[in-house]
C-alpha cells in the first residue's frame, strides 16, 4: 500500500498534527531535493502545526522526478532520522511540486498570490549562477538565455527577477527571498545578482528590488545522504507502507536566519530556528568546519579507497589530519558565533560524521567540486597563508580533487561538475607528477591568480600532490 492522505493513519510513523489538505501555499520553494525536503520542509512542517499558513509549492527547475515521486502520495513523504536513536515522521508541508519547464505559468501564478509571501530555494551553489567574485554571471548560457527571454526564464534567478517584476505590476510587496544554500552571504549574493540582472533591462524594477526586496542570508545545517533502495525498503518495513522517495537525515539541524522584516511572517523561533544579525559568523563556521572538511574527507577517503564518511573516519590517519585541519588550521582564523566554542563544535561535526546509523557516499559530496573548493577550503587557504600560518596540511584536500580528477579522466567516468568537460580534459593532459598542479592551477574559474602564484602555496600543493602519489600506482 502506498503513502496517501487515505492510508496516512495507518503509518507506524509520527504523523503531521494537522489537516494537510487544508494547509495554504504560503512559500514557494526552488530545488525540491533530498536537502530542503530534510530540513526547511520539516520547519514547515512544525510551523503547520501552529496554523495552515505555511504550506510550500515546491519549483523543480530541471526534472520531474520529484513531482511524479510525490503527486501520487498526496505530497507527503517519510522522513527518516537516523542517528542513536531511530524514528520516522511522516512530513505532509509539500502542497504541490510543480516542474518549471512545464507550468511555467502555474509558478508565476503561485508567485503572484498575495498569500504566497516566502521564496526560499535550494539550487546548489551553480544554481546562483555566479562567477568567481561572486557576482552575476552575465555570460552564463542560462542568464544569456534568460536576458533575452526573461518571461519564459531557465535559471533560478529569472524566475525570481520576473517572479519580481509581475508582483510589482500587481502592486504587491516583494516576497521574502530566503536562500538556503552553502553560499557564504548568500542573501546579499542573491539579492545582489537578481538586481543586477533585473537592471539589464529595467531600471525601475532594479530600484525597486533594490530598495524593497527582503532577502536575509542564512546558515543551513542537517546531514542528508540520498536516497536510495535500501532506504525505500526500510521505511516500507517500519512504517507499513510504500514510499517512492522517503528522505534520510541525521538527527541534528540548524537553521540560522539573518534577522529580517516580515511583518506576520512564520513564528520562526517558535520552531527552533535562530533569528540573528550574526548570520556570517554562522556561516563561516558551518561552511569551513563541516562542509570543508567533508570535502577533504571526500577527496582524501576516495583515494583511500572508502566509499562512506563513517568508513573514512575508521581510517586514525585521516580522521586526524582531518581533526587537524579543524581545529589548528581553521578554528584560529574564524570569529565565533554568540556563545559558541569552535573547538566542542568541531568535536561535535567529527562525531556526527562518524554517525554509523547513515551511509553517506563521499561520491555525493564530491560532486561539483569546482564550486565547492573555493568557498570550502580556499577561502581559509588565503586567509591562512596571509596570517604567516602553515598552509600545508589545507592543500592536501586540493591535491586530492586534482588525482579525482586525473583518476576520471582516466577510467572514462563522468564526473558531476559545471567544469566536467574542462576537467576531463585537463586531466587527460596530466602526466602524474608535481607538474600536474601547475596545470590545474591555471584553472581561472576555480583558482584566484593572486592566491596561486604564491611560492608557498605552489610548493604546499607540489609536497601534497607528491605525497599521494607516493600513496598510489598510478590507479593501478
Ligand atoms: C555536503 C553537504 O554534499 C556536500 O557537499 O558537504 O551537503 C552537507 O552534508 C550539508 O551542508 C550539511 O548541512
């Protein structure tokens, strides 16, 4: 039997405390994924139990998978968390997925009611479309697209600039634009690059999003490994019934929100969200203690060998040049959040990665490697190396994405990255020396000029580059 609104009462599950079907679009959502349906879906989940104003359409810009998964489930779907102790809720916040390509009139429509007053989105850090410096990237193919169609928009941030534009014309407020990606500031990023965008073509809409447009940054935490077939079996198992595309996490989540006005907006810390004008601190703490590292471990634990965190975390050697790289090479550089002591943070991310009750593939993490570096790693890298601190230990996750690649190019595997074709090709003109480095160096997309034609940083990433392959026969 299949999850629905007609078999929900049987589920051996904890079950939404409201009336889901009476429950109002009040947020639409872009990037309906495994992430925001484990994290910001279950906020809005408990926000539904204090009231039936915040019910989410979700905006899938690519593919139907989730839409026709969750249609037939009446929307809801099981949340499993995994972690000491087990449980499963059922989450019923997800109204209605629609998939851009095809509504796109249905998601202009859902944008412009005036109840709909919450954007948020989880489009992935090549989803902002943004170029190195963070800015709007005006030669993107989808910007490029979207300039010239703006009312039939492909990116995220088309649909928010002509979303925009229809409000105003409407006479509506803006929404409150809330992104929930692993971008550091990404509120002013986005605000930023839907301005500018608007700007190419109209000023007056420009000034208006400018002038009127909430847009607070955020910290988003909450380990969620995808979904797969040994999940959907464990969840028909406990619960009792089918589901098409259950959802894991751990038991830990955080959601930080720059504070903001909205007047009437959710009771945001009534559902354990933080409200705080420190969001930066937050952010750069989640960003270059959790997801740098997983980064690190992804890189370095595939070239190990290891398939999942947890099982990189058996490795003593790796787990504590990870442990290092926390707490001696980026915990100085950072300014901690009210309240909190990095040190017990970092110690608490190392035991959620060890978490052995989730499988979480280090192929996952090491997608979109392009993108991910530079925020993760290469920010602490030059702010490391401006200090005078030893930079050595913060190039050896580089120099594992540099064999990742070389080892793709060499296998024949896809790679998932913006730069895949870039990379293979790259890696295919590598010939396994310190020579190697050079070559990705010059990457201009991944690599600031200024921070690579640094002696020390060459030299930091020819010993890391030597060293691992030292470790290995040239992927014998
Ligand atoms: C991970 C993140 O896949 C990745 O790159 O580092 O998804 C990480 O699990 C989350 O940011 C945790 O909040």
């Amino acid at each position: 039997m299949r999850l629905t609104l007609d078999t929900l009462a049987t589920a051996n599950a904890t079950k939404p405390a409201y009336d889901t079907a009476a429950l109002d679009i009040g947020v639409v959502h872009f990037g309906p994924g495994a992430f925001h349906r484990a994290h910001q879906a279950a906020y809005f989940d408990a926000l539904a139990a204090k009231g039936p104003r915040w019910g989410i359409c979700g905006v899938s810009l690519h593919s139907a998978g989730v839409r026709d998964a969750l249609k037939p489930q009446d929307g809801l779907y099981t949340l499993a968390i995994l972690d000491a102790e087990i449980s499963y809720r059922i989450i019923g916040s997800m109204r209605e997925v629609l998939v851009g390509p095809e509504d796109i009139e249905a998601v202009f429509e859902r944008v412009t009611r005036p109840s709909v007053e919450l954007v948020t989105s989880t489009v992935t850090e090549k989803g902002y479309c943004l170029a190195p410096d963070f800015s709007l990237d005006l030669q993107h193919p989808d910007i490029v697209h979207d300039l010239a169609n703006p009312r039939t928009p492909k990116s995220f941030i088309g649909y928010i600039a002509e979303g925009l534009r229809r409000r105003r014309q409407a006479g509506l407020k803006p929404f409150v634009l809330i992104p929930c990606d692993n971008l550091p500031k990404n509120g002013k990023r986005l605000k930023e690059a839907v301005t500018v965008f608007a700007g190419q073509s109209d000023h007056d809409l420009a000034r208006w999003i400018h002038d009127t447009l909430q847009c607070p940054s955020t910290m988003v935490d909450s380990i969620t490994p995808a979904t797969d077939d040994a999940l959907r079996t464990r969840v028909k198992g406990t619960t009792g019934l089918e589901d098409a595309w259950p959802i894991q996490r751990e038991a830990f989540t955080q959601w930080v929100i720059e504070k903001h006005t909205h007047e009437d907006g959710p009771d945001w810390q009534g559902v354990g969200v933080t409200l705080t004008d420190n969001v930066p601190a937050y952010e750069r703490a989640k960003l270059r203690l959790l997801n740098g590292p997983h980064s690190t471990l992804a890189y370095m634990g595939l070239h190990r060998g290891y398939e999942s965190v947890s099982e990189a975390m058996k490795d003593a050697e790796l787990a504590d040049i990870v442990r290092k790289l926390m707490i001696e090479d980026v915990v100085p550089l950072l300014e901690a959040p009210e309240g909190l002591d990095l040190v017990a943070y970092s110690e608490a991310i190392l035991a959620r990665f060890r978490n052995p009750a989730i499988v979480h593939k280090l192929a996952q993490i090491a997608w979109d490697g392009s993108q991910k570096l530079p925020i993760r790693i290469l920010s602490s890298l030059g702010e490391a190396l401006d200090r005078g601190q030893d930079i050595r230990r913060l190039c050896l996750p580089l120099a594992a994405w540099m064999r990742f690649v070389r080892r793709k190019a060499i296998t024949g595997e896809a790679i998932t990255d913006p730069l895949a074709d870039d990379l293979i090709a790259l890696g295919k003109t590598c010939d396994d020396t310190v020579a190697d480095t050079g070559r990705f160096l010059a990457l201009r997309a991944v690599f600031p000029e200024a921070l690579v034609t640094d002696a020390t940083v060459i030299a930091g990433l020819e010993a890391a580059y030597a060293e691992l392959l030292r470790r290995e026969a040239v992927f014998a």
